[in-house]
C-alpha cells in the first residue's frame, strides 16, 4: 500500500510532458515573452515615423533578431538551470526540466541562434544596431553564467535589456533619443523587474530549494523599496517630458501630452497594485491579464499618439 501512495504521490507532482522536441523547443523561446522586443517600436512611434514602409520592415527585421537572440537565451539559461527548475513548483514544467527538452539539444539550438543572429545583424544592419545586439546576447549570457548571482546587478541587467529594446528601434532607424526617454523606459522596466523579484520573494518565502538562490539575499522590504523608488522616478521622468513644450506651443485641440500624464500615472498606479499584493509575475500576464490596466494603457497609447501627431 504504501509503495502504491509513493507512485500515486510522484504521478500527482511529475510535471507533464507535451509534444515531440521541436514543441518543446519552441516553448523554452518563451513566444510569450516575444512581446517584449516590441519595445523596439517605441522610438519610432515617438518621432512619428513608425507607419512607413521603410520604418516597418526595418523594425520587423530587428524584432525578429531579437527574438531570436532572446531565444538562444532562454535555451542555454534552461539548459544550465535543469536541475535547479526540477524543484520549483512553476519550472519544473519546463520542457528541458521536464525532460522533453535533452539538455544537450537545447544548448546546440541555443548556440545556433546565438551565432546566426549576431552574423545577420551585422549584414543587415547599421554597424550601432549590430554592437547593441551582439552586446545585448553577451550581457545576457553573462547574467545566465555568473551575473544572475551578483546582488543589484541581476536587477540592473534584466532591466538594460529592456533599455536596448527601446534604444535599438531609434538605432535601427537613426533617431535620437531624448534623456526622458531613457529615464522613463529604464526606470519604468526596473519598476517590473524589481516587482516581479518582489512577488517572487513574497510567493516562495520558506520555500527551500524552490527559488532562485540570490532572492534568499534580498529581502522583501528591499526590494519593495526598489520598485516603489523606480516607479516614483519613471513618473517623474515621464511628466518632466509632458511638461517640457520646447518653446513650440502645441496646436492640436487638447494638450494630450499633458493629459497623457494622468492615464500613465493610473497604469503605474494599477500595476503597483499587483506589486503590493505580491502577485506581479511576468509584465505581459499583468497587462495582459488585467482589464482594466489594459483599457488604462490604451488610453493612454492613443493619447501618446494624439500627442505625436499633434491632432
């Protein structure tokens, strides 16, 4: 009887297998964190030149290289970390965890997409453009191999890789970026990074051997501070841009940058909420998940765009 219990437990708790190796392959790229790397639009739709052709398929060429060097990300991260996501309740379904995935597979489609990338990048590519993907792909595989271990650093990592979405749409297309841009984009993803490690601590406290180790170094009240600091300062950044005119008054019928303040500051706001309660997982599950957020940030995308166009 207890030999069947033992077999009835570990049928409960063995996480499930779907799909043949190419399935599971295509899981650990994570396509729902593709929705990332449209961060490179954001710089042409600031400047107003996101819907020309050219502007269209230069940005689509950069969204796919940066997919695909996320991806070989993903594949050499999972393939390190086997071990270690077989005993987290969430990662242990994945697909190398699992098993689906041999670890040997996942690091020679990682090394694939990691080489194939960068040599595309550099001849398709203006030369910058190249520099922050090949860039973007060491810093990443650095964070996986040692930096994912360095207290701070982690954090400042994960957040410069959503800095270089951003910065890599205006390279892409030769636009300069404004300071508040930058300020607004970086503190603004710090803010989800550092809510995300937030919840993350909050969700798995006294949960040995089921999380990662550096977050039994920080500490809740820590990191709670890190968000709260970062959101207070993307508001700031973002208002300081709404509020600077240039010395050109607007000529469109509402000042929508300005009120555009109002709808980032609810979406901040909205979020934090998710943040406070320790349940702000991935950004695109917050977004995405919730209604009202969601309606929040199209509102505040259309008067952004209002803005850009001056109408």
């Amino acid at each position: 009887m207890t030999l069947l219990r033992e077999r009835s437990d570990r049928g409960q708790t063995a996480p499930s297998v779907r799909g043949g190796l190419l399935t599971g392959l295509l899981r650990t790229a994570r396509p729902k964190q593709w929705v990332k790397n449209v961060l490179v639009a954001a710089a042409p739709a600031a400047a107003g030149v996101l819907f020309t052709a050219h502007a269209l398929t230069r940005l689509a060429l950069v969204f796919v290289l940066f997919t695909a060097c996320a991806a070989a990300v993903y594949l050499v991260n999972d393939a390190r970390d086997a071990e270690a996501d077989r005993a987290h309740p969430v990662k242990c379904r994945r697909p190398v965890a699992a098993g689906q995935v041999p670890v040997p597979a996942a690091y020679a489609a990682g090394i694939v997409l990691g080489v194939l990338a960068p040599a595309a990048a550099a001849l398709l590519c203006p030369p910058a453009l190249a520099a922050l993907l090949a860039g973007y792909l060491v810093m990443q595989l650095a964070y996986c191999v040692s930096l994912k271990h360095v207290l701070v650093v982690d954090l400042a990592v994960v957040t410069a890789g959503f800095v270089m979405r951003a910065v890599a749409g205006g390279l892409a297309l030769g636009i300069p970026l404004s300071r508040w841009f930058l300020i607004t984009t970086g503190f603004g993803a710090l803010f989800m990074v550092a809510a995300k490690r937030y919840s993350e601590a909050v969700q798995l406290a006294g949960n040995d051997g089921a999380t990662r180790a550096l977050l039994t170094e920080y500490t809740t009240g820590y990191l709670r501070f890190v968000w709260q600091l970062a959101a207070g300062v993307a508001v700031l950044g973002y208002c300081l841009w709404a509020l600077e005119e240039g010395g050109v008054p607007h000529t469109s019928v509402l000042p929508w940058r300005q009120l555009s303040v109002v709808a980032f500051v609810l979406a901040v706001l909205r979020y934090a909420v998710f943040a406070d309660r320790g349940t702000a997982g991935e950004p695109e599950d917050v977004v995405l998940g919730d209604r009202a957020l969601a309606l929040i940030g199209l509102v505040w995308a259309a008067m952004y765009a209002l803005a850009v166009a001056d109408w």
